[in-house]
C-alpha cells in the first residue's frame, strides 16, 4: 500500500472517531429532549384541563347560589344564566379532551366517576333553574355533588403531578446514565485518538529513518565519503541519491525540492 494510501486511511479513521463520538451524542441529547416533551404532552395538558374544569364549575355553582339566595327571585338573573351556561360548555369541553388523554393508572376511573357526577349536578342545577329546587335541596344534594366533582377533579390533577414528577425523576435518572456512557464513549474516542497521534507518526518516522540508515549504509559500502550533517531524514535520503547518482553518472530527473 502507497504512503498516500495510509495516510488518507490514518486521517479517515480520525475523523470517523470524530463522527461517531458527535452522532452518539447528538442522539442521546435528542432522545432525552423527546422524553421531556413527552411528559407534558401526556400529563401537563391534563392538569389545564382540571384547573379548567375547577374554574367552570366554581361558575356554574355561583350561577345556583345567586338563584337560592335571592330573596327577589327564583330564576336566574341574565348575568348569571350567561355564567351558568358558559361555565357549563367550558367544563364539558375539557371532560371531552380528558378522557382524550388518559394515560395513568386509575385516571380513567376518576374520569368516568366525574362524568357520572357532572350529569347529576347538571340535572340537579336545570331543576334549581326551572324553579323546582329548594334551600334543602341546594345544601343536601347540589352542595355534596359539587364536592364529589371537586374531589374527582383534584384526584385526576393529583395523579398527574405525581406522575409529572415521577417522570421527571426517571429522566434525571437516564440523562445521568447517558453522560456516563457519554463519557465512556468520549474516553474511548480519546484514546483512540491518542493512540492514532501516536503509532501513525511512529509509524511514518521509523519508515523514513530506516531509509535514511539504509542509505547512508549503502553510501559507506560503494566508498562514498558522506558528510551529511543533519537529523532530517528526508534530507539524508535526497542527498545519498545525489551522490549515488553522481557515482554512478546519472543525473537525476527531477528538481530536489527538500
């Protein structure tokens, strides 16, 4: 194999060194940031949904104390008909896109437990509405199922924190194991690396100093008085040519450049 071929061979192999070190990296920076957005894909759009829902229902409970407690009336004045039904189709959109994204354990019972009470608090407000309900009936029936519906929404905000954290802490755990196969995989690349820097330029070195001995050998065998002064191998191997060619009376084909 020509020198030109080894050398390209030697300076290849650095930079595959280079490559793979940067691709490891880059990929196990990715897949740490994909991690990441899955956590708040999956967990962080429930817990809006239930501050959401808290706050429409916080609404709509406003709405049927106004309609209890005003001494004038026992409908619902336009205001608070207008809190009531936007309250109502803010809740009801957000159930919709919680039960789009369960994802933990037990969320879809919380789910299903809250619809079930959504649909009797509903029924229990149109009854208040249409005049129908009583002081009693506010306290023994509409008041227990708002807190069923508090609780059911504070349980579904509840599991997904802790898995939010949970989560959180398996990722620390993993980035932590992948800057240790990280810094494995650079320390190998280094010595790799290292241990290229040195063989090849030993290498090349021992190949043109066995030359240059080589030369001077064959100087001293055809009685050549050689009076080389120098460590530059090169050098030596150009000047025992041109003293050989002279020798032997050829000249030399092409200009010395060394």
């Amino acid at each position: 194999m020509v020198l030109k071929a080894k050398l390209s061979m030697g300076l290849g192999f650095l930079f595959l060194i280079i490559f793979a070190l940067a691709f490891f990296c880059a990929y196990y920076v990715d897949k740490l940031s994909d991690e990441a957005d899955n956590i708040l894909k999956d967990n962080y759009d429930s817990i809006v949904y239930s501050r959401n829902m808290m706050s429409a229902l916080d609404d709509m409970r406003t709405s049927i104390s106004s309609s209890i407690f005003n001494p004038d009336s026992k409908k619902l004045t336009d205001y608070y008909s207008q809190l009531f039904e936007a309250g109502g189709i803010e809740f009801e959109k957000n159930l919709k896109a919680e039960k789009n994204n369960i994802t933990e354990i037990h969320e879809k019972e919380y789910v299903d437990t809250l619809n079930g009470d959504y649909n009797i608090y509903l029924n229990l407000c149109e009854q208040i509405k249409k005049g129908a309900g009583s002081t009693s009936m506010y306290f023994n029936e509409v008041l227990p199922c708002y807190e069923r519906l508090k609780q059911s929404i504070h349980n579904i905000n509840d599991l997904n924190m802790q898995a939010v954290v949970r989560k959180s802490q398996i990722t620390k755990d993993e980035s932590a194991h992948i800057i240790t196969y990280m810094a494995v995989t650079a320390s190998l690349c280094i010595i790799l690396a290292f241990g290229y820097f040195w063989y090849f330029p030993f290498y090349i070195s021992n190949t043109i100093s066995y030359l240059a001995n080589r030369m001077t050998e064959l100087l001293k065998k055809t009685g050549i008085a050689s009076d080389i002064k120098t460590n530059d191998e090169t050098y030596i191997i150009l000047q025992s040519i041109k003293q050989l060619e002279k020798k032997l009376g050829v000249e030399g084909t092409e200009k010395d450049t060394l």
